[in-house]
C-alpha cells in the first residue's frame, strides 16, 4: 500500500511537470514566431518615433510580444487570423490596438512603397488620414509632440504648415 501510494504521488508531480513544460514550451515556441515588417518613420525635429507601422507577417506575432504575458497571448491568439497579413498602427492620429487589422497583399505592398523613400504625399495620404505625421511641404516626418494639435483636430508642423489630424481615425480609411 505504501509503495502505491508513493507511486501515485510520483505520477501527480509528472504531470504536473509535464504541464508546466508544454505550457512553457508554448510561449518560447511563440516567441521564436515573431516575423514583422517595421516602416516607422522617424520625427525629424527629436528622433522619436513619428508613427508605428507594423506589419506581422501570417503566423506570426509582433516585435512586442517579447514583452507579453500569458493574457496577452490568449488575447491575440482569440481575436487575430493567422491566415492574414496585419497591420499595426499607431500616429497622431491614432491607433489600432496591439492586434491591429487583416490586410491584404496589395495593402501591404502599398504601405512598403508609401513609406519607402523617396516619399509621396498620395501615396502615405492614401494609406493613413494623419499621413503617419508627414509634412507634404516640409517632406519631413514629426512626431505626435512636434505637430501642435488644435481642439479642432488640426495640427501644425514646427513650421507652421497645418493639416488635419483626424480624431475619429478608422483604421480601415484607405
Ligand atoms: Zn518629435
Ligand atoms: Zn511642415
């Protein structure tokens, strides 16, 4: 009886163990699946980030979940299609979420070529209504600090060039 019992105490830490390594094994394997592609324009006048364009790759996740925990993981793996392209963003004007949208290939070759020097105003305009915090006159990129932004919605660049930075952002304006 005794040596039943010590068995089944045996067999309770191994799966528990067990457990514990398939748990562990999950999230290392996750994060070895990190395959983004990183457009960030850079603000001219700081050096900071003037926009965060992101966009993860089919099966995979972005540079940030190095940092995630366990509940962040069971949150993107919920709501994200693995199928798709993402994209991620974050501007003066806004942001989609730390999951972001599907996009399609021609989305995502359009975004690759809109913020590829050399720069054009209707290309990024197509892309976001903030244009990532580009200024068409200066062709220069500022960060949210750097565009003095009005209660109207408006904003100023350091020189003075004005534009509007939408507060009602939709990801899905194209
Ligand atoms: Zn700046
Ligand atoms: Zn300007």
């Amino acid at each position: 009886m005794r040596f039943l019992g010590r068995q089944i105490k045996v067999l309770g830490f191994w799966s528990t163990f067990k457990t514990l390594y398939v748990s562990l094994k999950a999230t290392m394997n996750k994060n070895d699946d990190i395959k983004s592609i990183c457009l960030d324009p850079v603000c001219s006048k700081c050096g900071n980030l003037a926009a965060k364009i992101e966009i993860v790759e089919p099966n995979a996740y972005p540079n940030d979940a190095i940092k995630w925990n366990a509940k962040d993981y069971v949150h993107y793996n919920k709501f994200r299609d693995f199928k798709s392209n993402y994209l991620i963003y974050s501007g003066p004007g806004g942001s989609n979420g730390f999951i972001g949208n599907p996009i399609d290939l021609k989305r995502k070759a359009a975004l690759i070529d809109a913020f590829t020097k050399p720069y054009n105003a209707i290309l990024i305009r197509e892309q976001f209504y903030d244009m990532a915090g580009y200024c068409a006159t200066c062709n220069k990129f500022y960060c949210s600090k750097h565009w003095y932004t009005t209660s109207s919605g408006y904003g100023k660049c350091p020189k003075g060039h004005s534009k509007s930075l939408d507060p009602h952002w939709s990801p899905d304006v194209v």
